[in-house]
C-alpha cells in the first residue's frame, strides 16, 4: 500500500533589531520548497497540519524506522513545513523564541546547539534561547537532512468520516478541491485553537473599519504606519509586550491593560513540567477534571518575559507606555473615527473614557474545545469519548479510544500536562504516539469505557 505524508508551510521574511544587532528574518532562495510529491489514493498514515509538531512526528517517526518513509502523507493548506509558525514570528517581529534550544523538531537534543556553533551570538540568555533566523535556518536543515521538503501535500482537509474498505475501518478524507484519501491512520497535528474575544467585544455592533479592531493573530506589524495613533492592547502575555514594541517603533501611543498586574515567567510553564518533577503527580492524579485543573494553574494565564517586563517598565517611566492594571474594558462603541472605552474602575482610571482610541488589539490568547472542532464531527458521533472542559481522554497512546485517531498539541494536554502544546510537547507526543505507527501489536484503539487516568 502506498504510504506518504503531506505537509505546507510558508514562510515570511523580516529584519528585526535582536539586543542592538539587525538580524536578518528573511530565507534564503535554497530553501524554496521544492514541489509536493502527487497525492495518493491511499495512504497508511495521514498527518493533518505540518507545524512543529508534525515535523516532530515525522523526525522522530523516520529515526524509529526508516522503512515509514513511504507510509505517510503530510495535509496542509500552506503546501510548506511551519508556515504559520513563521508567518507568527514575523508578523510580531519575534526577535528569538521562549524556549531553550533543546527544544526543537529533531529528535537529537543537541542538534540545535550543535547548528549554532558558528552563530553562538544568536542564542540569548538566560537559558541559550534561538534567535527567529536561527531556529528558521535549523529547522530548514532538519526538514533537508531527514528528506522531508517534498512531502507536504498543499490539500485543506474538509471532512474527516470512518468508512470500511474491505471490511476494515479506515478514514476517509475529503479534501477541497473535491479529491479524497483513503488512510489506515490519521494523526492531527494541529493548533486547533479559536482566538478568544472578551464578551465586551462580542458585543460591539460591526460598524467601524476591520482594521481598528483587532486580535493578535489577524495583526501583521510589518509595513503598519501607525504615526501619532493611540492603540490600547487588551491582555497580559509576551503576544501584548511584542505588539505594544511593534507599535512604539512606529510612533504609536500605547496603552496596555490587562485584568491583573502583568508579571513575569520565563516559560510559558515551570521547567519542573518537563520532567518527573511535576509529571510523576500528574500522572498519578486518577482525575481527569483534577488534571484540567492542574493544568490550568500551571499555565495561570498569561505572564511576560522578565527582560520583556522590565524593557516595558522602562518605558513606562519614559513616559512611553501607559499601564491600566488591574484593569477590564466594560464598554467600547465607535463614534465618529475613534473608539471611546469606559473601563471597569472607573473612578481610577476615568481619564481614559476622555481618550480617542484609534486602535483596539486583542492579546487575548485562544480557546482549545475539541467539540468545536468540525473534522471531529464524524469521529465523535461514532467513538463518543468523554470530553473535559474541551479536551479529549485519549489512551495511553494519545488515539481517539474506539478508532485509530491520534491527536498532538494542547489536545492532548489531559496525558501530556501543560507543555503539550509548546516544542517539548512534540517530543513528550512522539514518545507515545510513534510506538503505536510503528508496531502494529500496540496500535489497535481501546474503546473509551476502557480509559482510566
């Protein structure tokens, strides 16, 4: 049976200021993607995205065995690996990632230090942080050594159904330019995320200019001219620090406000949740609901760098930035070219509601709710499982449990703990999920009455 896997990603170029040097953004014409292998009637293993995590997978898939690589296909809309994780970067102007350079989508630890030996200016402390460039250019070398640039399939995945072919469960895949693809196995390997509006802003009436309110994620700073505006930024994660840079480079005024004091974490969570430390707990806590909880105490929201709070601290004392915490926005309606805000406190902040607000952006962050998400429908009509608070009890072996569905990122956070969505997740993923593809004695799904924590 042939066996591949598609994956699509494109990626955007910048130059950006990294601690008082240019560094350049933009890739090189060697790594142009070449074109995608043709797409197959069947397939052993479908891999929906080509993110991080799915170029983890494929890494780590190929190390175990070399023999799947002709057992997978890669499905991404983008046609390219990590398009939209480049795209991110650049359209923030990231200058270099939160996690350390031992997480990446090689299943060797060191490779990307090793990469870096002669770009050593390019990994910033505390913790050998990568610069953009960097991690851009190493991953661009993994996807070339494993031999992979070829196998992203540029196909939107529509609908995701369980079917029979001869009698054995397979998926069928319809995609959107009317074809269709038969696999044994479908991995989702996908952010999943919806971006999350504040109800003040659900309620908001769809009069004023698109532009002038915004989430993150719609926001490209590249070629804004934002001179002389104000722009208040709604949230209190590094995605605001990097925004409220984007705009002050610009000339812009900016406001940050946030529903509690802005505080700084180095990591999105603890590094004790990246080994035994806090995951022997975990993964004793019998408590699905226990481990939600877990999970989201160890997140706690969202939290800045130290240097990016303390950069944001100086400028507040320039004068530059002005901070409303804690803080919520009640009310904004657009009158005439300006929003007008009235915020929760009032009586302490009531020089804002007198402020002309030419721009609203959302750092809001996202919502992960498996039962929002369309492909699931068929699966979960057919395999009900139990779902909490949005994510799936998946088996062991991170598979839909009744079917040989198996899901990455922050899905699978309920098995994995709070990393599951970051680089390391990938990992603590592939050294579940990779054991099932490749033997095919571990590889048959339980049903989801089976499933304890």
């Amino acid at each position: 049976m042939l066996i591949m896997i598609i994956i699509i990603i494109q990626v955007y170029g910048v130059r950006s200021t990294v601690h008082g040097r240019t560094v350049d953004l933009t890739p090189q014409t060697a790594n142009r993607k070449p074109p995608p292998s043709p797409m197959p009637l069947s397939t052993d293993i479908a891999i929906i995205g080509a993110g991080p995590q799915a170029l983890t997978l494929v890494t780590h898939l190929l190390q175990k065995k070399a023999a799947m690589r002709d057992r997978f296909v890669v499905i991404d809309p983008a046609g390219e690996w990590l398009h939209q994780w480049h795209h991110q970067f650049a359209a923030l102007e990231i200058p270099h990632l939160r996690s350390p350079a031992v997480h990446h989508p090689d299943p060797h630890p060191s490779a990307l230090r090793t990469f870096a030996e002669g770009r050593p200016d390019e990994l910033f402390p505390p913790y050998a942080l990568p610069s953009t460039a960097l991690f851009r250019d190493f991953c661009q070398s993994v996807i070339q050594r494993w031999d992979v640039a070829h196998r992203v399939m540029p196909r939107k995945v529509e609908h995701l159904e369980l079917c029979c072919q001869h009698g054995r469960p397979r998926f069928r895949l319809s995609l959107a330019d009317g074809r269709q693809l038969l696999a044994r196995r479908v991995v989702m390997a996908i952010a999943g995320g919806t971006p999350h509006l504040p109800d003040w802003a659900r309620r908001i009436p769809q009069i004023y200019p698109s532009d002038r309110l915004r989430h993150s994620h719609q926001i490209d700073l590249r070629g804004l001219a934002l001179n002389g505006e104000r722009i208040l930024i709604v949230g209190s994660g590094l995605t605001s620090g990097h925004l409220a840079l984007g705009a002050m480079a610009r000339g812009a005024q900016v406001i940050m406000m946030a529903r509690r004091q802005f505080y700084a974490k180095l990591f999105d969570a603890e590094p004790g949740w990246l080994g035994p430390k806090y995951l022997k707990g975990f993964h004793a806590e019998p408590s699905w609901h226990q481990r939600w909880q877990m999970i989201q105490q160890a997140r706690n929201g969202g939290s800045v760098t130290p240097a990016m709070l303390l950069r944001l601290r100086r400028l507040e004392r320039q004068g530059q930035i002005t901070f409303y915490e804690p803080c919520e926005v009640r009310d904004a309606q657009w009158q005439g070219d300006a929003w007008r805000v009235q915020c929760s406190t009032g009586a302490e902040h009531d020089c804002l509601t007198h402020l002309p607000i030419d721009r609203i952006w959302l750092a809001t962050g996202s919502q992960l709710n498996v039962e929002h998400w369309p492909l699931l429908a068929d699966v979960r009509a057919n395999c009900p499982i139990e779902i909490v608070n949005g994510l799936p009890v998946l088996d062991e072996h991170l598979r839909w449990p009744g079917c040989n569905l198996f899901v990455m990122g922050g899905a699978a956070a309920l098995q994995l703990g709070p990393v599951a969505r970051n680089l390391f997740g990938g990992r603590l993923a592939c050294h579940r999920v990779v054991p099932a593809l490749v033997k095919p004695s571990i590889g048959l799904s339980r049903t989801a009455a089976s499933l304890t924590a």
